[in-house]
C-alpha cells in the first residue's frame, strides 16, 4: 500500500516537472517573441501623426498665423534647426488636436501682407457671420491670451467676419468663451511680425529671445538660456544683427 502511494507521488512529481518545463518553456518562447522587431513600431505612428498636424513650412514667403502670433525665434529654429521632440510632447499635441476635432469644422486660408509674403493659416471652425478657435488651458483664463487675440483676428481678416469667439477648456471640461471684434491695428501688428520672421530666415538671423511662460516648456530652453560660445548667434546679442539690415538712414535718427 505505501509503495503503491510512494509511486503515486513519484509520477505526480514528474507530471508537476513537465508542467513546470513546458511553462517555463512558454514564458521564454513568449519573451523571444516580444523582442522580435514588431511589423510597426508605435513610436514611428506618433512621429508621422504629429508632422501631419505641424506640417513645416519650407516656404520662406509663407508665414503661418501661427509663427506671426507666437515665438518668432521658435518658428525660426523649427524652420532652420527643428528640435526633436519627445513622444510625451507629441503625444500631448496629438491628444488636444483628438480631442477638439469633433467641435471642429476647418477652413484653410491665406492673407496678403505685403512684400509677396503672404499669412497662411486654418481656422478651427468657421460659421456663415462668425470664426471660432478652441483652446486648452490650465486654469480658465479672465482674459485670453495674446497670442489667441492675434491669431482669431487674423482670421477674421482673413474670412472676412466682423467678429469671433476664443473658447477655452480646463482638463475639467469646463469652458469659458470670449467674443473678438475684427481690428485693424492688432492685423497691422501680426503682419509686422511676419515681415520680420520673414526678413530673418531669409537672412539666416535668429530673432531676439521674447521670454515668456512658454520657455519653460519649449524644447529650444537650453539654446535660448544657455547660448553657445557664439554669441553673434544666440542669445541677446541677436537683437544687434537685426539692426545690420536696417537702413543706414535710420540707424542715423
């Protein structure tokens, strides 16, 4: 009886090897497989999705809305020297685009500005007597962001509407709306801006640094605070080369 119990116990234990074996055997099949290069890598569908959404612009007499209404040296080295982004940035943009793309109903359009440079832009949504943007934001603004002003006034130039509407989101869904009329003197400003940016990339001149809250978070931080040993190039010191190509009429007054 015990010897027929001791070889009952024997087999189990070669039944519990085997089983061991063949999971063991399992897992590192599985581990072998999962390093196998994949037929399409997520991180290069992250890449391609995010330069459909941030096209570049290798046209130096087309400026976007954009550039004019932003950091005019961000645009410059996104054109000249882009930065690599990392895949949390893009796929912050990504998710924000995704997100305000069911509210959306694009238009595409361009604005003379003179000097056959002209203002490219797509308006987010544009209805038959009105142009709406949708932004995100931390906290819901009291007042909306220069550079929003900018860019929805320019689209109303650009539509011809008399006014729009800036609406913003928190993380919450909550949301806060600012209605714009069209002004000539804010267009005046955006266009001045394009002609500058336009001026530097031609002239391959990086543009003076504008701090701002936004530097925390760009990906030229380290280019604008930590310039390098040329400091004809970077930094403050960019603000004398743009004087190079005034006029020497002017410089005079």
């Amino acid at each position: 009886m015990q010897r027929r119990q001791l070889q009952g116990n024997v087999q189990k234990e070669k039944i519990s090897e085997k089983l061991r074996d063949k999971i063991k055997e399992g897992i590192e099949n599985y581990r072998s497989a999962s390093d196998a290069p994949a037929k399409v890598d997520v991180y290069d569908v992250i890449e391609e999705i995010f330069s459909v959404l941030n096209p570049s612009l290798g046209d130096e007499t087309k400026i976007s809305i954009d550039e004019a209404s932003g950091c005019l040296r961000a645009a410059y080295l996104d054109r000249k020297e882009p930065a690599e982004r990392t895949h949390k940035q893009m796929i912050s943009a990504i998710m924000e685009k995704g997100t305000f793309s069911v509210l959306e109903k694009p238009m595409d359009g361009e604005l003379d500005a003179g000097s056959n440079i002209k203002l490219v832009g797509r308006a987010d949504r544009v209805e038959d007597d009105v142009v709406m943007i949708f932004r995100s934001a931390t906290e819901l603004p009291e007042m909306p962001y220069a550079e929003h002003f900018m860019q929805l006034n320019t689209y109303l130039h650009m539509f011809n509407k008399d006014e729009g509407v800036i609406i913003y989101f928190d993380k919450e869904g909550n949301e806060i709306e600012f209605i714009v009329p069209k002004s000539e003197k804010l267009l005046s400003e955006t266009i001045r801006r394009a002609r500058i940016l336009n001026t530097l990339l031609k002239n391959s001149i990086v543009p003076a640094l504008e701090p701002s809250s936004r530097c925390i978070s760009c990906p030229y931080n380290e280019k604008c605070y930590y310039p390098s040993e040329d400091k004809q190039k970077w930094g403050f010191w960019a603000r004398g080369k743009w004087r190079e190509l005034k006029p020497k009429s002017m410089l005079d007054l």
